[in-house]
C-alpha cells in the first residue's frame, strides 16, 4: 500500500512535445533535388554555401520581428527602419575606427565587426524603447491601428534618417582580410559569407536555449499563455513584454549591420526593400516561430540562388513560388504556434 501511495503521489512525467521532422528535411531534400540540374558538384557547393550565408542574413533581419509577434501578437510594419538604422550605425564606428577596416590583421577586422554589431544593437535598442511606448504602446490589442502608426513611424523614421546623414548613398568598406574568398579545389566560398552563416548559427541557438531553457523564457511563454496568472505570481508582464520588443529591435540592428556590409551601401530605405522578404519567409515559417522563421530564411535563400542560376529569369517570382507552394501544403506554415 505504502508503495502504491508513494507512486501516486509521485508527479506525472510530463509527455514530450513530438518534433516534427518534415519540414527540416525541406532543405537537404531541395539540395539534392538541385544537384542534378545544376551539374557541377562545386559549383553546387558554392552556390549552396552562399544561399545559406544570405538565409543566414534574412533570419538576422526577421528574427525580431517573429520574436515580436510571436510572443507580443504585434505587427510592427516599421521594423525594416530599425534595420537601417542599424546598418547607418556602423558610421558611428567606422569613423574614428577607419584605419581597421584597411588593415590586414583578421583580429582587427573582425574586432571592428563586432563593435559595429555592438553600437549598432544598442543604437536600435535605445529606439526600439522610444517606439514601443510612443507609437506601439497606445495600440496594443489593435492590428489594424498598429499597421497603421507604425507605417507611419517608419515613414518619420526614415526622413530623420535623411535629416542626419542625408539622402545620398554612402559607401561602406568591407574590412580587408574579410573580402575575397577560400578556394578549396574548385569550391569557392567567400568569407563574409561564411562569417555570416556562423553568426546566424550562433544568434538562432542563443535564441532557441533564451526561449526554452531559461527563467525568462519560461516567464515570457507563460505570460504569452496566461498573463493575468504571470501577474499574479508577482512578475510585471508588461516590463517582459518591452523587453522582448527591445531585444526585437537590436536583432534587426545586428541584421542591418550584416546587409550594410554585404551591400556595401548605405541607403535610408535599404530596410523596407527587404521587408517584403521578410514578411514571406516569417509567414512561411509559421507566424511567430523562431524555428520556422530560421528555415524559412534558409529555404528561400536557397531556392533563390538555385533557380538564379538554373533558370535565371524565374529568380525574380522564387520567393513567391516558395510561398505559395508552402501554404497550399501547410496553410498554417511549416512550424504553426498551436494558439494561433
């Protein structure tokens, strides 16, 4: 009897969420469907290994924004403004700093990539705070008043954009020891694309362990769920929430610090002219997943540089392609959050 008590009373293991492995097979399945068609192996590898460095890219610039409607339910149509603040605020670094960029030291180079990547994600995060309680906090509950003010504020934005730096484009260097490529054989990878496939890789699992294997984590899900149980327990969910905003905002500054090198231009309206990028790969992944949202970048990138380069004139409507076959199969996304 005694052992019969103690295992009744003994908590019930919770059952493990089921992953579902289909849509990750998406990738290698598209790479070696490609294979064929494209012919040559290292011709493949590199076109493979630069269109997960522009994923990689893609998923920098969405990852705030899913964040930010994922755990917020908050469409903020003036997100691709913070990512060209942030690609504006490597000015701040290459300034005083621009002797780096020319040198040939490697530490130096990527010493001044990341305090680019530091200055710019603290620049967006002071005005992600600003946005959130100006423009954002007054509509929280409204998605068509929040469509709305934030087109709006990304419109001020930009012209303050114009005001401070001007209108004209301005040329940024890419460090020295990062431009060029490694020659492996016939393979030919560029190294600020590479160096871009690691930083994604290391931003998406930060995220993904943030989310689902810490404290804060756990109170932001939950208060996602249940905030009036969060509050309760003692936790200011509206303190959560802004925080989640900010970090939103300087995730899309360190994606505009990326796409600025990459472009090597500086343009007031560089972030609105990925924005419609941005919404196709954060609705194919499943609004509001951060893991959908990694392998929709990754997905689209790919069918990108695959189609650019087997049938050239059908590059421009891939991504709508991509799209529309996803959401005839899932017409949730690959990776649906459950309470939507």
């Amino acid at each position: 009897m005694s052992d019969m008590a103690a295992q009744s009373s003994a908590p019930a293991e919770l059952p493990r969420a089921k992953t579902d492995w289909l849509p990750l097979l998406l990738i290698p399945t598209l790479g070696l469907l490609a294979l064929p068609f494209v012919g040559s192996p290292s011709t493949w590898v590199t076109l493979t290994v630069a269109g997960l460095a522009m994923g990689m890219m893609i998923f920098l610039m969405a990852s705030g924004l899913t964040l930010v409607f994922g755990l917020m339910d908050i469409i903020n149509f003036g997100h691709g403004v913070f990512i060209s603040l942030g690609a504006y605020a490597t000015l701040i670094v290459l300034g005083p700093l621009a002797g780096w960029a020319l040198s040939d030291s490697i530490g130096l180079n990527l010493a001044l990539l990341g305090l680019c990547i530091l200055v710019a994600m603290a620049v967006t995060a002071l005005a992600g705070a600003v946005f959130e309680r100006v423009i954002v906090r007054p509509v929280y509950g409204s998605h068509l008043k929040q469509i709305l003010v934030t087109m709006g504020g990304l419109i001020v934005t930009e012209q303050l954009i114009h005001a401070i730096w001007g209108a004209s484009p301005i040329p940024i260097p890419l460090p020295q020891s990062l431009r060029g490529a490694f020659v492996l054989g016939d393979i030919v990878m560029e190294r600020y694309r590479v160096i871009a496939v690691v930083i994604g890789l290391v931003v998406f699992i930060g995220m993904q362990l943030l989310l689902n294997r810490t404290r804060i984590g756990l109170l932001i899900r939950a208060g996602v769920e249940n905030p009036e149980m969060v509050e309760a327990l003692g936790y200011r969910i509206r303190r959560l929430f802004v925080s989640v905003f900010i970090a939103g905002s300087a995730l899309a500054g360190l994606g505009g610090v990326m796409w600025a090198f990459y472009r090597q231009t500086l343009t007031a309206g560089m972030g609105m002219e990925v924005m419609v990028l941005v919404f196709i790969v954060i609705i194919i992944g499943g609004l509001g997943s951060v893991g959908g949202c990694f392998v929709g970048s990754i997905l689209v990138a790919l069918v990108a540089n695959y189609v650019g380069f087997i049938e050239p004139k059908l590059a421009l409507i891939s991504n709508i392609l991509v799209m529309a076959l996803v959401l005839i199969w899932r017409p949730q996304g690959l990776f649906p959050v459950a309470r939507r």
